[in-house]
C-alpha cells in the first residue's frame, strides 16, 4: 500500500501548485505539509485532494491564503540558517570582490521585507566582514514593503526575546543593546538600512544592487506577474549581482536571467548578456529631425523649469536629487554637484522643515501635501514659505517620484500681519472712545442722582436723631431686663450644679458598673464601678464609641440587643463571659435600660455592668 506520504492525489496537487505559481514544496516533510493544507481545505469545506485543486482554479486568491497557512512563520533572523551559512561564508566575499575590494558602495534590497529580521540580518552579515566603520561608510540596504505597519516596526528595529532566539549569542552582544526589555539593533549601524514602502508590481526597482532578497515573497503573484518581477530583479542587479530566494521558490532556475549558484539554497547569480544590443548605426533623415527636434524640446524644457519663479526640487524612488532649478539653487545654496547626491545628505531635507518623512507619506497615499506658512529662521532673519509636495506619477501608474515646491511668502505673510495689528489698534480706539461717551453719561447722571441723595440724607438723619432718642429709651428697659434675667440663670445654675452633684454622687455610689451612651453608642457617663470592672477612667472613654474600647467586656455580642432595647423601649438582662482589669475570667450581668426624655423618647441607654468569679464568687 502507499503511505499518505505518497498519495497520488496529493503529489498531482504539489505539481499543479509548482506549475501554477512556480513555487515547489517537495522538500517539506509530507505529515507537516499534509496537515497544513487539509486543515486550509477544511476551512474553504473542500473534502479531496482534487477537489481542492479545482477549488484554486476558480479561486486565485485562494493561493495567498494557501501559502500564509503553509509557512507560517513569515519572517525570521537567519531564517533557513543553512542557506545563511553558505550566503555568509561563499557569497558575501565575492560580493566585496564585486564592489572593488575595500572601496565600492555596497546596495542591497530586502523585498517583503516584513517587520525587517532579514535586512538587519544581512547587516550583521557583512558587519562581520568588513567591520563596523567600513560598514557604515559602504553599506545600504533598502528594505521595502507594502505593509505600513509592518515597516513602522521595522524602522524602530526592536524586537522580543522570543524574536531573537535564532540570532547567536556573539551576534546579539554585538549588535542588539537592551531597550525596555526588548533588543534594539545598534543605532549607529541601523542608519544603513532604510526601510520604505515600494510594490514589486506597480513601482520600479531599485537600481545597482549587489545582493536582492527576496524570500517567499513571489509566491504571492501568478506566473506572468513572476516573471515580470524578476525582469525587474535582473535589471536591478549590477553585473555579476546575487539573488537569494525562499526554499519553496523554484521558478528562477527556469529563466535564462539567472544561473544558479547553490540551487539547493536557492542562491542565484545574474546571468551575462552573451550577446551585446546593437544599435542602428544608419539613421534616416526623419529620425535625425526627430532626434533634432527632441533635444530642442529638452533645452526648451529645462529652462522653461529653470525660468519659474518659484524654487522647486524633484526627488527620484532611490532618494537622490534630481532636478533643481534655477531659484531652489540659489535660495538653497545647490550646484550641479549636488544633483545626484542622497536628498537626506542635503541641508533642504531637513530645513526649513522635515522632508522625508512626508515624502514618504506622498508616496504611499499618492496625493499632494500642502504646508502653509512654515517659518524659516536664518539668524536673526525669519522668512515664511509654503511647501506643496506631490506624488509624481508615470503613465503607467507608478510613483517615479515627488516634486517639491517652496513659495515665498514673506511679504505676504509681513503685510497681513501689519494688516491684522492695524485693524485691530483700530478696533481699541473706537472701543476707548465709545467707553469715553458712556462714562461721560454715567457722570452726569451720576451726579444728578447723588444731588437727590443728599437731600434724602438730610431728611433721613433728622428721622434717624428722632430713632436715637427712642432707642436709648428701649436700651435702658433692655438693661434692667438683661439684669433680671441675669439673676434667674444664677439660680438655676446653682440648683443644676446641685443636681450634677447629686447624680455624680449616685453614680459613684453604685458598686455595679454604669454606662451611659446615646442613641450612636458614644459613651456620655462612666462611674467609678465601671473603672474597677474595666480598667478604664471616665476622661479616657467620654465622648469615645463603645465598639471602638479595648476592654475585656466583648461589646460586639452587645450591639443587636442595645439596639432591640433603643428600638421597643424594653429593658434586656443577660450574662455573657468577660474579662475584667485584672485579666480574671468572669461572667458579665449586662442589664440595659432605654434613657427616656419627658417627651418620652429613648435618647440613648444606660448599661448596669456586674461581674462575678467563673466560681461564682465575686471576681
């Protein structure tokens, strides 16, 4: 019998895979790839094999979804490390021999590029080769994406724990420092790696590259599409350049722009032209008039571009300046040297405000960026300027590029803002002078009416002395009232300091333990009894709640029957176990009394406390 490794159903949809998009997954272990593709079958309710199969016919998109459920992990450091082995110890030195030894510029290009594991990991790559300094002044390396978000986490270049396991222990020393518990690539090396959004279909490619990833990326287009990209690919790789593709991405080794150099790793070198174009040396007089008539059209062009009378710049998908014309020179100090050099080695894309990164954003939303009135310090000079960047579009619908505009608008913005101080001193002035008026009538009527108050105060001082005189009378009766009533209080003070005596002395005439509290259980009087039970004086618990008292007497079994006694008006006795001053065990007689005023409500409790021995006899 056949193994399911083997199932001839299985193995024809691999090869209609393989021929369909180009991309071979006869070296994944069957069990693995099996499971993968039966469980993206179950999910579309596809039953076999060739069901399946006919399922990606009339479903195209159905690849996309396919490819991301088979390889899972999109993007890691040193990914297929066996392949980066090979890339590390055979193709990066040839690739330094390429790029005249110790001098030549290095450009490399990520494609799909993801969150960036693989072009930071070409970084360390030839960071190991060449050293750090030399790195620096010789590396770049384009990683591109049409993933927003995925390039924003590349550009902070930091990376979990989990993330960077594949990348040995030397390396992540070497290259990585310690950011919030994460690992962020080295700074001053990942200045060389530029990330930015570029779409293999509809954008051109970068130019004089001498290694192009470009891993598992192709999977994702048809065959002609493929083959589109990697013209591309060819053109984008200078004579002799490397290509490095995923492990299931076979269709490179069936074009004659490539030769395989490791196969196996899918490693590719760019194929030689065996024969060199040819060009026409004979030309008609009609294409010499043409030829003719095209120059003509570029000389017009150029000064017609030099003749605007506002500076403007154009910028090209590789970042290097282009075109400047005759008033950007001269307002940003440019020469012709400067064409062709990187637009972020140039003081313009930084100053008089920060270019790239909304450069960037034109390119990926593909509309104009206007910035109004951005000030321009030059010393002690400020000037004003707008700026209009806009996308510049081919014919055939890609972004080539962006123009930049700068308008002077100083003048402009001086007179408006002379304008604007002149309406508004206006605007004080008859706002002062309608102040003026009002206050000039509000004097007058003023006056007027402080000449009928004193007229009115005259009369009302006459009836005041009249009041006077009446009021001493009326003091003096309230005098000797105030004397009389003086006297009454004297009395009753002296018959309630008698009767706060008499009570104090029953109180502590008592042997039993007396508690007085109010209706919140604040405690209002303490005898000398419940001193000796308790331990505690009366100016020590006064005015303090009962619950709150550390005292042998457990007052927590004591709240539900105070509150049945405050709330029914009826007297309760109990016993209940205590401890008192000394520390002996007793049992606790707890009698509790509603405390009635003359209008007959309960203000409050008074609690007799007795205490006798755990023996009975007294404690």
């Amino acid at each position: 019998m056949s193994t399911p490794e083997r199932d001839p159903e299985f193995e024809e949809l691999l090869a209609f895979i393989r021929d369909q998009r180009g991309f071979d997954f006869t070296g994944y272990k069957r069990p693995s790839l099996r499971r993968r593709i039966s469980k993206r079958m179950k999910d579309v309710r596809v039953a076999t094999f060739p069901a399946y199969r006919a399922y990606l016919e009339q479903n195209p998109d159905e690849f996309v979804e396919l490819f991301n459920t088979i390889l899972i992990n999109v993007t890691a450091f040193f990914r297929d490390d066996v392949a980066w082995d090979h890339l590390r110890t055979e193709v990066v030195p040839q690739i330094l021999e390429l790029n005249d030894g110790l001098e030549g510029t290095i450009r490399m290009w990520s494609t799909g590029c993801a969150t960036g594991e693989e072009a930071f990991s070409l970084a360390m790559s030839f960071a190991e080769e060449l050293g750090d300094d030399e790195f620096k002044r010789r590396v770049k390396i384009y990683a591109t994406d049409i993933d927003d978000d995925a390039l924003t986490s590349g550009r902070h270049a930091e990376y979990s724990a989990k993330q960077m396991e594949p990348v040995p222990a030397d390396l992540r020393e070497r290259y990585f420092e310690q950011r919030n518990g994460n690992f962020a690539f080295r700074t001053d090396l990942r200045r060389a790696v530029i990330f930015g959004r570029h779409d293999l279909i509809q954008d051109p490619p970068i130019s004089r590259i001498s290694l192009l990833l470009s891993r598992n990326t192709l999977m994702y287009f048809d065959s002609q599409t493929q083959r589109r990209i990697l013209a591309n690919f060819s053109f984008s790789l200078r004579e002799g350049g490397y290509l490095f593709l995923g492990k299931s991405e076979a269709l490179a080794a069936r074009s004659d722009l490539f030769v395989p150099v490791d196969l196996k790793r899918r490693i590719f070198k760019k194929a030689q032209r065996t024969a060199p174009l040819q060009i026409q040396a004979a030309v008609t007089v009609e294409e010499q008039e043409a030829l003719a008539q095209l120059a003509a059209a570029a000389l017009i062009r150029d000064a017609g571009f030099d003749a605007v009378p506002v500076a403007q710049l154009v910028v090209d998908r590789a970042e290097n300046l282009v075109l400047a014309n005759l008033q950007a020179r001269a307002l940003f100090a440019l020469s012709a040297r400067d064409l062709g050099r990187p637009f972020k080695d140039l003081e313009v894309s930084f100053r008089p405000i920060e270019l790239r990164s909304r450069i960037e954003q034109v390119y990926s939303e593909r509309h104009i960026i206007s910035l109004r009135d951005v000030e321009w310090r030059s010393g002690n000079e400020v000037r004003y300027v707008d700026v209009q960047i806009s996308p510049l579009i081919a014919v055939t619908g890609a972004v080539v590029g962006a123009g930049i505009t700068f308008t002077e608008v100083t003048r402009y913005r001086r007179l408006q803002q002379a304008l604007e101080d002149s309406k508004h001193e206006m605007e004080t002035a008859y706002e002062e002078l309608q102040s003026t008026v009002e206050e000039l009538e509000t004097t007058n009527e003023e006056l007027q009416s402080t000449n009928e108050e004193l007229e009115t105060t005259n009369e009302e001082l006459q009836s005041t002395n009249e009041e006077l005189e009446t009021m001493n009378e009326e003091l003096q009766s309230t005098n000797e009232e105030l004397e009389t009533m003086n006297d009454e209080l004297n009395e009753r003070s002296f018959e309630l300091n008698a009767a706060n005596a008499f009570l104090e002395a029953v109180l502590s005439s008592l042997q039993a333990g007396v508690i007085v509290v109010d209706k919140n259980f604040v405690i209002t009087a303490w005898n000398e009894g419940a001193r000796d039970l308790w331990g505690l004086r009366q100016d020590e618990v006064v005015g303090k709640h009962l619950n709150n008292l550390d005292i042998g007497l457990p007052v927590d079994d004591l709240r539900t029957p105070m509150r049945d006694t405050l709330a029914t008006g009826i007297g309760t006795h109990l016993e209940i176990p205590a401890v008192n001053r000394r520390g002996r065990h007793v049992t606790s007689r707890v009698s509790l009394m509603p405390l009635v005023a003359g209008d007959g409500e309960a203000r409050g409790l008074i609690m007799l406390t007795q205490a006798d021995g755990v023996d009975g006899g007294r404690p």
